[in-house]
C-alpha cells in the first residue's frame, strides 16, 4: 500500500479539478470578498485571469439582479428581509 495521501496533495487535486471544469467557481470568504476564481469564472464576469478576481468583493463582479431589475439588496429590503 502507498502512503496516505497529505492534506496539501487533496488541496492541490481539488484545484486542478475546479481550474478544468466549464463552470463558474468563485471561492469567498465570511465577508464576501473572493478568495478563488476558476478560469471559467474569470471569462463569464470579463475579468481575464482568475487572479483578477481574487481580493474584489463578490457583489460588485456579480452585480445580482432580481427578475425585475432590482438589486438583491433592495429586493431584500421591499420584502423585509434586510438588517
């Protein structure tokens, strides 16, 4: 039996994967900010490169939308779901 693989080598495997597939991956923190981008979420929001997204808040690249328009923020808000 070979060694037991290290956290590192799944942390490494598990980027390929996200860097290969044609989704959209965007990793953020707590805060919103973004702390991984794949490649195909750097073509879907125009940025180019993954690491142009790395550091920018999520709400400002994915400028969320309701059916009608409104942001989700102030869909938020008419509905009283806001804090």
């Amino acid at each position: 039996m070979g060694a037991v693989p290290s956290h590192a080598d799944y942390s490494g495997l598990a980027e390929t994967a996200l860097n290969a597939i044609t989704d959209g991956v965007l990793i953020i923190d707590e805060t919103g900010v973004i702390k991984f981008a794949n490649p195909a979420a750097a073509r879907m929001t125009g940025y180019g490169d993954p690491s142009n997204l790395v550091g920018l808040s999520y709400q400002l690249v994915m400028k969320l939308e309701t059916l009608d328009g409104a942001t989700v923020e102030e869909a938020s808000r008419r509905s009283g779901f806001s804090s």
